[in-house]
C-alpha cells in the first residue's frame, strides 16, 4: 500500500487549545500487515505479497488496543500492507470500536467489494483513506505498479459508499503527478469525499528509488501556498501531511490575510501542528515495533516484550521528539518551530540525525 495510506491524518474534531509540546496521544498508525497485492513505486514498506512471519497475533492484537486505550482513546488507522488481507482485520476493528476508539482504515480500494465494505461498517470502522495518485486510470495504474488499480479503487470507494462508510482521498506527490494535484481533488470532490489529503513523499522504502521525482523546495512551497487557496473554494476537509511547513504557511498567509491566527475555524488542521512524530502521533509495525512514524525508523521499543503505555511515556527518542528545543540548524532557531517541527524523517534520511534541519524547507528563519 502506498505511504499515505500508512500516515493518514483522518478527519477529526480536535479540541481546541492543545499546547503543541504536550504529547497528548490523537492517531496511532498500526501496520496490521505487511501482505498487500500492489507493489507501489512509493512504497515505505516496500509490501509485497507475503507471507511475512511475527506479525501479532489476534490475542496480542487484543491486548495492544487494551493497552493504547489505557493512554487515551486516539484514532486508530489499521494500514499495511493490504489490511483487508488479515483473516481477522473485522474482529480487530469490532474490538477497538468496543473498547472506544475510533477505528479507521487504509485499504487501497481494490479488495473493498460490496460484501467486504458491509462488513467495514458492521465493525464500526469510521472512515477509510483510499490513494489516487494520477487523475486518470494511466498514470495512477503506473505509480501503483498494477494495471486496473485505478478501475479498482474507484469501485472500491463506490462500495464504500453504498455501505455508509465515509471516505477520504490520499495522494502522494511527486515530480509526475504534481500537475494533476488539482484534477485529483476535483475528482475526489465527484467522487463524494469528504477529505483530501496531500502528502509529500518521504523517500524511504522504495520511495528512496524514486526519490529523483521528489519535488524541490520551491515546487513544495507553491503546491503549499495552492492547497491554501483552495480552502476557500472545496467543501472537502483538506489536509497536507508529511509537510510540516504547511502550518508555518497557514499562519504566514493569515497573517498577510489580516485573519485570526488562532485557527478555531479551520477545522482538522485548527489546532495540530506540522510533525506529529512522537508528539500526537506514533507508528507501529506488523512486528510490534514502535516508532514516531512510519518513515523514521528509530525503535522505540517493542510491544511484544513491553507495554505500549511505556513505550509512549518513556521513550527517550519520544521524549527528544516532544522538546521543540533539541531542533538543530535553523529549524532550531526558527519562531514557527512549534508548530512545524520539519520532517523529521526526512532529516534523518538526509544526515542520520533526525533533529537536524528539515532539508526541503525554503523559510530563512532570519529574515522575518
């Protein structure tokens, strides 16, 4: 499955007044798999059709979601890999949806039928994200390396739809796709969306081979500076992630705007903040290893050996993660730092040190 699909950010009524440096638990991204039936260029798993062995068990599975709820009730987005591809991925949802927690999914769309879309809803999952990746059948069916994807998530979303089950629209961008950004968001607003989401690829996984088609900073900064534009103008809840700099962009353009800066209105995107590794937001592998994304691959301890509310109070890359004071270079000096952060990951796959400058940021803290 694609990297979105692993780091949605769902939509979802944040309250208001969150202190960006506390480290209040909003979304865990849990890795259910790593089986899927695509094989994605992008792909931070690098997925392929298993099987993978230590994956958890349907009791350990039980138990991480007992342990998650007993630090708060975050959304849970069950990824992979293909989650549909887990024989019991809907005793899984069924059990978060009881114990209070909003359970989400990322599918990839093309193993939703009918049948399967009615169970989704049975078993309470909320919302699924499904990627597009290309306006059109051609150039989505190139990036998911698999001819008919696209005819296949569109049908997908079409069941989902039919069964009451909200959807989302996920789209990584790169060199290739990045003029089609608007005609994708016109086709999730026909397709009934309620939400797309933009991400900026992390090269990682099999990312790193494409990582040629990565767009540069300027590129970035003015897809950014589009996606602003069209809050205005879409009724869908739009949401850049993977892209931190969007939040210092929000303020800036509210700023030259005369609006409010205090964001109450805007909202999924009122009150979080750009990098939410290890801060709202963590990651954990079809193994049990937890980490502050699915792109920033530091073991932050395992939840086949420890207790998942240890790990997310206690552990030191955690801790490091959640003082905005540890940041290096410029994102260091930076008066948007608590609300951006930078990628983290991407600073990590540039240098090996994930607290150093976000490498595809153009904003010169200096010159404000």
């Amino acid at each position: 499955m694609s990297h979105p699909a692993t780091h949605p950010h769902h939509g979802h009524p944040h309250a208001s007044g969150h202190h960006p440096d506390s480290s209040t638990l909003r979304l865990v991204a849990w890795e259910t798999t790593r089986n899927c039936n695509l094989s994605c260029v992008h792909c931070r798993a690098s997925a392929t059709s298993g099987p993978y062995t230590g994956e958890l068990d349907t009791p350990a599975a039980f138990r991480l979601l007992d342990q998650i709820a007993e630090v708060a009730k975050p959304i849970i987005i069950l990824t992979g890999g293909e989650p549909l591809l887990r024989e019991d991925i809907f005793d899984i949802a069924s059990y978060g949806t009881a114990k209070g927690l909003r359970m989400v999914m990322a599918p990839n769309g093309t193993l939703v039928t009918r049948e399967t879309a009615q169970k989704l809803a049975k078993a309470g999952i909320q919302r699924i994200s499904v990627s597009i990746d290309g306006a059109t059948a051609q150039s989505h069916d190139t990036f998911r390396g698999v001819p008919g994807a696209f005819e296949g998530a569109l049908k997908g979303i079409e069941n989902a739809k039919s069964a009451g089950v909200e959807f989302q629209i996920n789209t990584t961008i790169t060199k290739t796709n990045l003029n089609q950004i608007p005609s994708i968001l016109r086709l999730a607003e026909q397709l009934g969306a309620v939400a797309h989401h933009i991400f900026l690829l992390v090269p990682t996984g099999r990312g790193k081979y494409i990582v040629d088609q990565a767009i540069d900073a300027k590129e970035y900064e003015d897809t950014l500076n589009w996606f602003y534009d069209q809050r205005s103008k879409t009724k869908l809840q739009l949401k850049a992630t993977c892209a931190p700099h969007y939040y210092r962009i929000l303020r800036q353009r509210a700023k030259q705007d005369g609006q409010s800066v205090t964001f109450q209105t805007h909202g999924l995107d009122a009150v979080t903040r750009g990098c939410l590794a290890g801060t709202g937001f963590c990651f954990i592998s079809h193994r049990g290893i937890v980490q502050p994304c699915g792109f920033l691959d530091l073991n932050c301890g395992d939840v086949t050996k420890q207790s998942f509310v240890e790990i997310w109070n206690h552990s030191s890359h955690f801790k490091t993660l959640r003082d905005t004071n540890q940041l290096k270079d410029k994102c260091g000096v930076c008066e948007y730092r608590k609300v951006c952060g930078g990628c983290r990951a991407r600073a990590y796959e540039a240098t090996g040190d994930y607290l150093t400058a976000e490498p595809l940021c153009l904003y010169d803290p200096a010159q404000e």
